[in-house]
C-alpha cells in the first residue's frame, strides 16, 4: 500500500489564478495549513467537504470569485477559524445552518454579493464575532433577533443594501455599541 505525501505547509497562497475547481480530496493531506488564500479565481462551486481536514484553518479567503451556492457541511470542521472572506461572489442565499461549527470565527466578510435575506439563526452562535461586513447586497430582511447573540461585534456593515426598515433588534445592537 503506497502511503499518502503529507505537507507540512501552514501558508498557501493560490490567489489571482484561473482556476475553476478544486478537486475532492485536494486539501486532505494539508493537515498543519493554518490560512489558505483562493481569492481572484473563477471558482463557481466549493466541494462539500474540501476543508473537513484542515482543521486547524484560522484564515480562509475566497473572495472574488463567482461561487453562489454555499452547502452546510463547507465550513462543519473549521473550529480555529478566526477569519472568512466570501466577499465579491455570486452568493444569493445563505442556510441558517452555514456557520454553525464556526465557534471562533472574529471576522466575516460576505460584502459585494447578491444576498437578499439574513435568517435569524445565521449568526446565532458566533459569539466571538468582532466584525461583520454584509454591506453591497441586495438584503431586504434582517429576520428579527438575527443579531442576538453578536455581545463581540465592534463593527458592523451593512451599507448599500435594499434595507427599509429598522426592527428593534437592529436598534439596540446599534445602541449598545
């Protein structure tokens, strides 16, 4: 039985490349990769469990790029996550479930998409989370409470969107700051 090559890389830079997709399995012998950038590619798609592996991934950069749909499992095992970057995509909808496991993330950026909804449960237990950028969308509701359990966020953005109305929710967050 020939033994898999495991890579000692902690830094992986792919960025501003053409590339379209990344096969299954790519990632699983990076098992000390702690910040993986992919950022100015074409990638369209995220294989469901391309990062299962990396666990110790705290800074994961996908922007610029065109990936619009998001499976719950693409994040299930990024416990050491501090940092997402999912801005300047074609993500149109986000599952209440997507950052469930993402229990240390600080700083999310999903600015420059074409997201219409924020589903209350989406950033429910984040209770690390310092910045939230979701400005640059197309969102129309903030479902109510959807910022209940942010007692970290410093910064939040949320300009240039299609937004009407304030609920209260939103108001004390902005109070309290």
């Amino acid at each position: 039985s020939s033994e898999r090559l495991q890579f000692e890389i902690k830094y992986f830079y792919l960025s501003s490349n053409q590339i379209e997709n990344i096969a299954e399995g790519f990632l699983d012998n990076f098992l000390n990769l702690a910040h993986f950038d992919m950022s100015q590619n074409r990638l369209r798609h995220l294989d469901e469990l391309l990062f299962l592996k990396v666990s110790k991934l705290a800074y994961l950069n996908l922007s610029h790029n065109h990936i619009r749909n998001l499976s719950i499992n693409n994040f299930k095992n990024l416990d050491n996550l501090l940092i997402l970057d999912l801005s300047s995509n074609d993500i149109e909808t986000l599952d209440k479930n997507l950052f469930k496991g993402l229990k240390n993330i600080r700083k999310i950026k999903l600015n420059s998409n074409k997201i219409s909804h924020i589903p209350r449960e989406l950033f429910s237990n984040l209770f690390n989370l310092n910045e939230l950028d979701i400005g640059l969308n197309r969102i129309r509701l903030i479902e109510n409470e959807a910022f209940k359990n942010l007692h970290e966020l410093k910064i939040l953005n949320i300009n240039s969107n299609l937004i009407d109305k304030l609920n209260n929710d939103l108001g004390l967050l902005i109070l309290i700051k």
